[in-house]
C-alpha cells in the first residue's frame, strides 16, 4: 500500500508527535516500574517510594489471608493442627509420635514393604555403588542399571511392553496428560479423580468434562454426545479412589473407549499391589487383557516403598515419552536408593503373595466392622482405603485429635479436598495391621464419634465474627 503521508487521516507531521510522546510515555513506564533486579528502593522526588511494598508480601494475598482466618478460628475453637506432626518411626501399622507409640492408619505402606529386610538392603548396595543421585537426567548424565531393571519389572507387573519411570507421581500425569493431548483434544475424567490428572488436563488445553463418580451411563452420554467433535478423546479413571476407596467397572470401560475409539488411562497409585489375588492390580482384579487399556499409571511410594511415579503401555508410548515428555527429559533421574528400593520390593510382592491376601483380609475386616458399628464408610469396597464419614470439617478434625490422645493415628480430609458435609477420616489399611488393632481402632471411633456429633460449634459464624 502506498504511504501518502497520511495515516487513518492523521499528516505526516501529526502522526510523528504521536509517535514521539508514546515513546515517552513507554520510557515513563519503565522507569516508573520499580527495579527490574534486587536493590535498595528509591524514593521519587517528594519522597515517596517509587514501588509498592506490599507487592513482595506475600500475606497480602486473599488466599493468604482465608487461611489465616480458617487457623484462627480452629485456635478460637481449641482445635489443634492435625497436620505435619512429625513421626519418629517408619511408616507401619504402628508409629511413634511424640514418643508415644500409635495404631498408624495414615500410611499408604500397604504391604509392609518399607522397612523390610530386603529392601534395606537393596537401597543400602545401591547408595554405595552409585552415590545419593544420578546428578541430571538420563537423557543428559546417561543411565544406570537399575533403571531398566525397574522398568521391566514395571511392565512385567502390568502385562504390557515398557514402562517408563519419572521422580514425582504428581508430575508423571501432569507432564504425560498434559504432553499427549492438546486443543484439538478431549479429556473425560471422573468427579472424583486426582488432582495431578486435573492438572495435566489443564496443562494441555484440551477441553475437560467430568463424568459423574463411577456412573459409566454418565461416561457414555458425553461419549455419544461430544466424541465427533473432538480428534482424540482421553478417558481417565483410578484403579481404586483415594478419597473413597471404590473403584470403577473396569470391562464395561475397556468397552466404552472401544465404541467411540477413546484412550482409557487407569492410575493405580492406590490399586497396585493391592488388587488382585497378586497384587497385579484392577486388569487382575477383573481378568482382564491389561493391553486393552493404553496407558497405565501408578506411583513407587506407595506399595513400591519408595518415591516416583511411572508411565505403563506399548514400547511406542514409552520411547516418545522418553524422548519429548517434559517431566522426564528435563528432569533428574530416579535416585540409586529410591530406584533400588522400588525394584525390590517388586520382586518380594512376587514372591509373597500371602502379603496381598493378608491386607485384603484387613481391609474385609476394618469395613464389616464399622459398618456393624453404625459408621457411614461411604462407597468403600473394602480394600486398603476406608473413609469415616463425618459430616463438617471442624467435625473431622476434632475427632482425629481425639483419636490421637487414645492412641491412634488417622487424618483427616476436609473442604475443599472434598465436600464440607462429606469431610471425612481416611483409614489405610496395611497387611501389617493385626485384627486386635483393627477392632479397637473401629469401636474407640465409634465412641469418639458420638461425643463429637454431639458437639455444639458454628464454623461459619465464628469465621465471620474472626474477619
């Protein structure tokens, strides 16, 4: 286009000083922007400081503040923090906590594998041989032995061809979701699924869609209604939900993606060693072809008693994530202690399957019994997951610090974890735990919880009176 001098009906001349006072105004800018590096505030010419301070205090933030408000009123209501309390033994069915020995059901060591003999061992040999760390990761500092070895036995465990290993549980679905899938994508996942699958989704910037909680027919109708628009769909699911401690159908569901070409994705972080009459997981559960399901997940610091996550499927899925997933090429690799640990306690689960029938004798037992006793354990099948409804979060936690003083160590889980009237005590059962332990824990709850049903207190209102 010709330039005659004029621009969207400004002269050359006129359009000139615009240019010369947005230059300006953008060098205005900058320097009133504050420091663009750490240094000693300046203060402008009539003495006041040039930026902001509480900018840099972070207890200014409203998030800040509703849990500053949320601390106080527990401290108005005589309610002790029930978090972070440290521990002076291993994670087991019993626990030491303030030199006080406690019934530990807030331990995902579902096997009893950490502290095992074996397994000791094997991180020691390992923390010898190859140091703390593997410095970077693979992709750049190369492998170690172990590494492989942890793979295979992975993908042998799962009945498919590879598996891949990162160093957070967390991080794996996020870099994995949110690498595989994009724009032009869909993600179904349940109401309930973890957070670390929300945020992959989010990550990807596909569109997302909650299903209701295992309701397949719910699944079924966003298939039917939104596939057609979508080039991949992705369908997320856990083998057993960490917050209620069910788990979904898992044919019906190989079924579904099969109808409207899907890809299923089932995290086992809670049901890897802990279904199956080996602990091969939910596809042993149900006899299932694990290969009918493309993408298995599950954590090491669970069953595993060690610390990482893991991608299970073809080769083909795992040699691109090893090539391109942002968790893992730009990530340290699997530490000796931790990969060492993870590969051990593998091969004792193999070769003591007596471990899996014990803890799901455990987790028969804890359920009978507090449904005998009038506790509402939701939809729990009984496993190594069993929730105590309790009603309110003030409820919940005031009725884990009462356990606590009689000897027993369970968390809660409140808003916005779950819904405030579904606040909830979660009990992990281990195949360590002995039954006499188990029938207590289950009526001291009961007595504990007529006491705190009975207790007269308004959050909301004295949150209000606390602003």
């Amino acid at each position: 286009m010709k330039d005659d001098g004029k621009s969207k009906g400004l002269a050359a001349a006129e359009r000139a000083k615009l240019l010369e006072n947005l230059r300006a105004e953008k060098k205005t800018e900058r320097h009133s922007a504050g420091p663009s590096r750490v240094e000693p505030v300046r203060k402008g010419a009539a003495g006041a400081k040039s930026t902001n301070a509480k900018a840099f205090d972070f207890g200014t933030l409203p998030q800040v503040k509703q849990l500053k408000m949320q601390r106080a009123a527990a401290d108005r209501m005589g309610i002790d923090n029930p978090f972070f309390r440290p521990h002076d033994a291993l994670a087991a069915g019993q626990t030491m906590i303030e030199g006080r020995p406690h019934d530990n059901f807030a331990s995902y060591n579902y096997l009893g594998l950490n502290g095992h003999d074996e397994v000791m061992e094997a991180a020691k040999a390992a923390v010898e041989r190859f140091g703390t760390s593997v410095s970077a990761s693979r992709v750049v500092a190369g492998e170690r032995p172990f590494h492989g070895e942890l793979e295979r036995a992975l993908a042998d465990l799962h009945g498919v061809e590879d598996a891949i290993v990162m160093v957070s549980g967390h991080a794996t679905n996020v870099t994995t979701i949110g690498h595989l899938l994009g724009k032009s994508d869909l993600i179904l996942t349940d109401a309930l699924i973890h957070n670390s699958i929300s945020e992959g989704a989010r990550l990807s910037g596909a569109t997302r869609l909650n299903f209701r909680h295992n309701d397949l027919e719910s699944l079924e109708n966003l298939l039917a209604a939104n596939r057609h628009k979508y080039e991949r769909v992705l369908i997320a699911v856990e083998g057993i939900y960490s917050m209620d401690g069910d788990f979904p159908d898992l044919p019906k569901l190989i079924a579904l993606k099969q109808a409207y070409d899907a890809w299923l994705m089932v995290d086992e972080a809670h049901s890897a060693g802990v279904m199956g009459k080996t602990g091969r997981g939910i596809a042993e559960h149900f006899g299932v072809d694990p290969q009918a399901v493309e993408i298995w997940m599950g954590t090491l610091s669970k069953t595993f008693s060690a610390c990482g996550g893991y991608i299970a499927g073809s080769k083909s899925l795992c040699d691109y994530l090893r090539a391109t997933a942002p968790g893992f090429v730009f990530s340290v690799g699997l530490s000796p202690a931790l990969g060492a640990a993870a590969l051990a306690s593998i091969e004792v689960m193999k070769r003591e399957p007596e471990r899996v029938a014990k803890l799901q004798e455990n987790g028969r037992r804890f359920l009978e019994k507090a449904k005998a006793a009038g506790l509402d354990t939701g939809s729990s099948a009984g496993y190594a997951v069993v929730p105590v409804i309790v009603g309110d979060s003030p409820r919940a936690v005031i009725l884990s610090n009462r356990l606590l003083r009689r000897g027993i160590n369970a968390l809660p889980i409140i808003f916005p974890a779950v819904a405030e009237k579904s606040a909830r005590l979660r009990f992990f059962i281990t195949s360590e735990h002995a039954f006499d332990q188990i029938d207590r824990t289950v009526e001291t709850v009961s007595e504990e919880m007529a006491v705190v049903r009975g207790a007269d207190f308004d959050l909301a209102a004295l949150m209000s009176r606390s602003r």
